[in-house]
C-alpha cells in the first residue's frame, strides 16, 4: 500500500507484531484520524466485534481486506474464484494445476501466495475465498466463479448460518460465469437464487469422464472437485483432453488425504485439513478398516453427524481439547477408543495398533489422522499440525 503512495497506519493487538514498524505508522484505535480513514483492512480473521471493527462501523468507514485491494489493483489476468465449507483447497490447486501449463497460472489467496504477492498480469489467477475474505471484498469481480457447498462452519465467527451463506454468495455479485455445486440444500437454494448458473452433481448420469481414471482422488468429495474443476476450465475454453490429462497427473494435496507413508502394506493418510466433522466424513468414506486419530479444537456440534460414516472405522485415538468429549461420542457409538496426550502420543499408539492389526479377516487398517478440529491448541494452523503428523511418521520404525 505504501508503494502505491498511500498514507497508512497500523495496528495489531499484539505488540509484538508491530515490531519493525515505523513508530509514525504505528497508531492505537482511539488515536486513529477516522475523519481522513478511507478503509479498514482488516485480517481475514478478525472478527465483526472486534474493537477496530466495530469502531469502523459507528464511523461509517468501509472494512475490506487483502482480496479487495488485489481486485482494486485492475489485473488483466481472468480471475478463477472457488468457496465453499469442504474442499475449495483442493478444487482451487486442481485448477491452477490444469491452467498451469507453459506458467500460464498463478494460485492464492486463502492457500499458497498471499494475494498481494500475486502477478497483475498473468493468463489466470485461482483464488481461494473464504467466508471472511469474501465478506469484505466488495470489488471482487469473477471471470468464474465457484461454489462447492456449504455446510455449518464458523459460526462463532458470523453469528448465523444466515450470515455464513451470505458471505459465501457474494462470490458471485459480479461474476461472469457461476459454477455452482447442488449436492446440499444449501447450494441447492443458492444456485436457484442465481440467474444463468451452472450445476454441478455427483449424481449426473451423464458425468464428462470416467472417476475410476483418477486413482489418486477417492471419494465422493473428490468427485466434486474433479468436476468443479474440469467445468471451471471447460468455460475457460480449455480443450476436454487437455483438462483430463492435466488432471489425471494432479498428486493432491499434502493435507488433504495425502498418503503420507506405508509401512508393511498399511497406508498412513494425512488429512490434518479436515478441520470440521463434515471434512473428516468424506475420509472415513474413502478409506475402509480405519484406526482414527482426532482431536484439538473441537468446532461446534463436535462430531455430530458422524454416526452413519463410522462404519469403517475399527477403533480411534483422541487427543488435544477435544479428546473428552470425542471419546465419549466415539464410545456411545462402540468405537474403541483411547485417550492420549498429543499427537505423537496417538501416532505411536495407532502404529502399534495397525501393525499388530495386519493379516487379521478384516483386511489391512488405515491410519487416518482427520483430526475434525481446528489445531490452535498444539499446532499454530493445520499445516503445522499436518508436517509434524508426517515427521512422526516417517520417523516410525518398519520392523
């Protein structure tokens, strides 16, 4: 901001954040010259009653964040944006890796590069947008716009589901093509609010290619973002064979159901990114004979919702916050359970478990880390919590 010559001031709760700053710049709520404030640029994070946030309304000053001050900057490149509560990080990177071929692609916002250290001019930019990014990003303008689903999901953070929706629906106020995912109730209203959008369902009988053809994305989740993303690049003219070969050689995500391990025929998948019960319900569909390990910040409703997709589940490991309260929805459903610690507490004790579990009539165990919490009690985000499940892994011993 400063280099485009604006006059800024900044503020952090923390102190120690604001280390490094210009003292002049540094500038505490009550001190602000709100009559020259033109925006807030608020972190994604920040909550509505927050103080500057707050103070920012009763001063009718505009609240926006980085995503809106990218889309100020005008860039010439097509602009992919893709939300949704389950999935968007995946269906996000699955469609930068198609566009990318020759660099002609570029990926951020809510995973990879922050935005303000994106290109204004390259062929595409993918976004990833969250609920909070989105509801103060009032210049966003899409050339695609993308809509997984929806699902109850911070909810401390917007009040409501009513608020939740909004936000996510505003990802397409200036749109000019709307991909809408209608397997929930929720998209299904949204799709049929809009003008001129276009479905997307696992369920069509007439599905553009064969999912067996993609063995590194299982499930019926990945289906949805298969399909997200070949009509996300159809609309950007992009040649059906070229989508299907980019997306037959795309690896995954490292957090998202990623085979981080096999030790003696049994796979050890880290999907530290499930950070709700509706993200870990897709890896207990995609895996059989599981030993699940789970905990840390419980989200609300806990694992609600879950007792359809436990079947496959042999026995689980708990930890974190969460481990009480998990335990005893775990047990009331007769899943084995043990509470430990932490989670190298709980990958040594699913190790030990799934080896001595090997050659039994059931088949060969999975060790699933879906953890269906946030990590802010041990791990400062997901993708801490993700590499040090795979250091611990591969640390185990194949005897």
């Amino acid at each position: 901001m400063q280099k485009s010559d604006a006059d800024v001031r900044v503020w952090d709760d923390n102190a120690d954040n604001l280390t490094g700053f210009d003292p002049k710049i540094v500038c505490p709520i009550d001190k602000a010259p709100w009559s020259k404030i033109k925006a807030v640029v608020a972190a994604p994070g920040l909550k509505p009653s927050h103080p500057v946030i707050a103070m920012a309304t009763t001063k009718n000053t505009p609240v926006i964040c980085d995503i809106d001050l990218f889309a100020q900057t005008e860039p010439t490149s097509k602009i992919i944006g893709v939300t949704g509560t389950n999935g968007k990080s995946t269906t996000t990177a699955l469609i930068h890796h198609v566009l990318n071929f020759n660099d002609k692609s570029q990926m951020g916002g809510n995973i990879g590069k922050p935005v303000m250290d994106l290109k204004s001019k390259v062929d595409y930019t993918v976004l990833e947008l969250s609920s909070y990014q989105l509801s103060r990003a009032p210049s966003m303008k899409c050339d695609v716009a993308c809509l997984l689903n929806i699902s109850p999901d911070h909810l401390d953070w917007h009040g409501d589901m009513n608020d939740y929706i909004a936000s996510k629906s505003t990802i397409f106020d200036q749109a000019d093509v709307k991909i809408i995912g209608i397997d929930d109730e929720y998209s299904k209203s949204i799709f049929e609010s809009q003008d001129n959008a276009r479905s997307v369902s696992i369920y069509d009988e007439n599905l553009p290619f064969n999912p067996s053809d993609f063995p590194r994305m299982k499930g019926a989740h990945n289906l949805q973002n298969l399909l997200m993303a070949y009509e996300t690049c159809r609309a950007l003219d992009i040649d059906h064979d070229i989508v299907i070969d980019r997306m037959k050689s795309f690896e995954g995500l490292s957090h998202r159901q990623y085979l981080a391990r096999v030790i003696n025929g049994v796979p050890y998948i880290n999907d530290s990114k499930a950070t709700n019960a509706e993200a870990t319900k897709h890896a207990l569909r995609a895996f059989k004979n599981i030993i699940l390990i789970a905990g840390g910040v419980p989200k609300d409703g806990g694992l609600n919702g879950l007792d359809d997709d436990l079947k496959s589940t042999n026995m689980a490991v708990v930890y974190g916050e969460a481990k009480d309260d998990f335990a005893k929805y775990l047990n009331a459903r007769g899943i084995k359970t043990q509470i430990v610690n932490d989670l190298s507490e709980a990958v040594q004790l699913g190790h030990k478990q799934a080896q001595d579990m090997r050659g039994e009539p059931s088949g060969t165990p999975t060790v699933l880390l879906s953890p269906a919490c946030a990590s802010f009690d041990q791990y400062p985000n997901f993708e801490a919590r993700g590499d040090h499940f795979i250091e611990l892994v591969n640390a185990l011993s194949d005897e």
